[in-house]
C-alpha cells in the first residue's frame, strides 16, 4: 500500500515540475539547434507535398475553371491532354436530352501549335484552346470579359502566366501562331503545368483557321475535344448526366466536373511517375526526419542520463520518464512546425513566381504536415526511449 501511495506521490510531483520543459529550454543554443533540425524536416515534407499537389493542382485547374455541370469526353480521355478528339455530333445529341439547357464545344490543339517569340523569332510549342466567342465555355473572369473580341479574325487571347521565353504577353501585341500572324487582345491567368508551358485561346473559327477544320463537310462531324454541359437549376445533375449516358454511344463518357477533375488526378498521381517520385519523397522526408528527430533525443538524453537516472533513484517509474521523454518530443515538434511552416510559406511564394507552377498551401494540408511532425517526433522519441528505460541509478555515483 505504501509503495502504490509514494507512487502516487511521484505522479503528481511529475505533474507539477514541468521537467519536460525545464529539460528542453535549458540550453537555448541546443534548442535553437533541436528546433532548426525539425524546422528542416518540416520543410522537406512540405515541399514534397507542395510539388505533389502542385502538380494535381496545375493538372485540374483549367478544368475547374471549364463553366461545365457535365464534361463529355472521349471514352479513352484520361486528362486534358494528350488530345482525343471525338465527333461534335455526341454535343448536339446531348443538347436535346431533358435538363440540359446549354452545350458548349472546345477544341484543343498541342502539338501543331508554335507561339513565334518576336524577339529572337524562335517558334514554341503551347496549348491553344478553340472556343465559340458567344460561348461562356470559362468561368475565368479575362476570358468571359475579352471573348467577344475574339470575333475579330485572327486574334487572341494569351496566359499571362507563360513562360517568359514566349516574348511579349501583352494586348495590341503581334504574334504567330503555327506562322500565322495573330492580334493579342488581352490576356488571361492560367499558368503553366507539368506539361504545358503555355496557353492561348482564340475562336473557333480562328481555330479551323489556323490548324484546318476537322470535318467531313459538315459541322456536326467536328471533332471537339471536349464538350461543356449545363444543367437546368433545380435538377439532379446526377439524373441528368445518367439520362445524357444513355442518349449517347459508348465512344464517349459522361462526366461531372468534379469526376474529371479526379480522373486527371488519378492519372498522373498513379499512371505517370512523377506522381509516385512525389508520394515517395514525401515518404523519404518523413524518414528523414525521423532520423533527425532520433539523432536530437538521443543526443540529449545521454547527456541527461544522469538527471534521469537520478529520478529513478528518487522512486519515479520508467513509465513517467518515458512520459517525460514523450512530452519533450511533442514541445520540439509543435515548436519545429512553426518555423518550418513560415519557412515553407516564403519557398511557396517564390516557387509558384519563380516556376509558375501553382503552389496552394491550404489550412488542410498544413495540418497534415504538422500531424506527420508529431508523429515523427513521436517515432523518433519511442526509439530513442530505451535508453531512459535502461538506465541505472547507479550510474549517479
């Protein structure tokens, strides 16, 4: 009885010295060194996460921005690109189904396509879209602004965000475009990808143009790349899009926006490796980490070994000092994550101006990073731990 009461006694004295805390500040320029080593970790895990959804990210985002309830796509379409054109034919089919209440045609062309930069006269290959100008096929705000004057012949509308070696991205500049002479009258934000450098869009008929008009003579034999649905207000977009399944033949697919945006995401998450070099850098910078985190807890307690050794010659249980252990690696991994945090935020910034590439750091996908600090701390405490287990009183004397 008497040893379970001095083991409560124990407990509660563990509760009110903050041991943990005492033992992690004591030495501030060994903390400022602990905390630097997890800030690094930190950052290493939020960079290989950035690029991983930087890359979703830069995928989907000209599909989240199609002004689209359903996408009719190619039966074989896995992203936005490469191209699978299927026959305009399947968008007028839809258009009579019940619920629909507009369809929008877009035309795509990748590898016909060279921007001539004026400044050195060196031809580009970028990603041109093809739209009818009374069509609001984007919902970005440019586009929908400048559409109309796409009605004009040879004109167009260019990315801002493309890469800088396309020359000039301004309104009332001139261009070629596939060694056609191009008025630019405005421009847009989209921003490169993974595999695009540059976008540009003009009208259909600027489109036909300038890369031919892919038809049989008539026009419901055009391919289009894609065709953008919308639903009526109040209906089941679910119903509707299995009603349109039905009117059309198997060579397309019926899609919602939200489904093809998480085609595109499976398809360079698990059918390209660039998808699996940034899921198992996020795995090797967690296990960095870990190592990191190991190297500091170990390190600080063999130099503490006599202090814990001592409270064990005072009665406390190898399960409080392995509390104590545990706390301390908590502390380091919360006060890690905020310098690595802020430290990432700047590395965002400057990769997404630097590259183009979108790098969305969100409240979700930090707090992802900070659970994954914790826990990494929290591995690395629990094998750096037996050695406070196996310490031995004696070694005070």
């Amino acid at each position: 009885m008497s040893g379970h009461q001095g083991g409560g006694a124990h407990s509660v004295r563990a509760g009110r010295v903050p041991i943990a805390w005492l033992s992690l500040v004591h030495r501030k320029s060994r903390l400022i060194a602990s905390l630097g080593g997890v800030a690094f970790a930190s950052l290493l895990m939020f960079l290989e996460l950035g690029f991983r959804n930087g890359l979703f990210d830069s995928q989907t985002y000209v599909a989240r921005m199609m002004n689209a309830d359903l996408v009719i796509v190619n039966s074989q379409k896995e992203a936005v690109v490469p191209k699978l054109p299927f026959s305009r034919r399947r968008l007028l089919q839809a258009k009579g189904v019940p619920g629909i209440v507009a369809a929008y045609p877009l035309y795509i062309d990748e590898y016909h396509s060279g921007w001539k930069n004026s400044q050195n006269g060196r031809d580009y290959p970028l990603l041109v879209y093809g739209m009818n100008p009374d069509d609001q096929a984007f919902l970005i705000p440019d586009v929908q602004r400048l559409a109309a004057s796409l009605k004009q012949p040879d004109t167009a509308i260019i990315d801002s965000k493309s890469r800088n070696f396309y020359g000039a991205l301004k309104a009332d500049k001139t261009a070629e475009l596939r060694r056609r002479r191009m008025r630019i009258v405005g421009t847009f934000e989209l921003g490169p990808d993974f595999r695009t450098d540059g976008n540009v869009i003009v009208s259909d008929r600027t489109f036909f143009n300038t890369f031919g008009n892919p038809t049989d003579g008539s026009s419901e034999a055009a391919r289009v790349e894609f065709g953008l649905l919308k639903v009526a207000a109040g209906e089941d977009i679910k119903a509707v899009q299995q009603a349109v399944t039905q009117a059309l033949p198997s060579d397309v697919r019926v899609l919602t926006k939200d489904e093809f945006v998480g085609l595109i995401i499976s398809f360079w998450g698990t059918s390209k490796p660039v998808g699996y070099v940034f899921g198992l850098g996020m795995v090797v910078g967690f296990l960095i980490g870990v190592a990191i985190c190991y190297q500091i807890l170990y390190t600080d307690i063999v130099d503490n070994l006599p202090q814990f050794a001592t409270l064990k010659a005072i009665g406390y249980h190898n399960r409080q000092l392995v509390f104590v252990v545990l706390e301390k690696a908590l502390y380091l991994s919360v006060l890690g994550f905020i310098p690595g945090l802020v430290i990432s935020l700047l590395a965002y910034a400057f990769l997404q101006v630097y590259s183009g590439i979108r790098m969305e750091l969100t409240l979700l996908r930090a707090l992802v990073v900070m659970l994954a600090t914790i826990a990494m701390c929290l591995v690395a405490a629990g094998i750096a731990i037996r050695r406070v287990v196996n310490s031995d009183p004696a070694e005070v004397f």
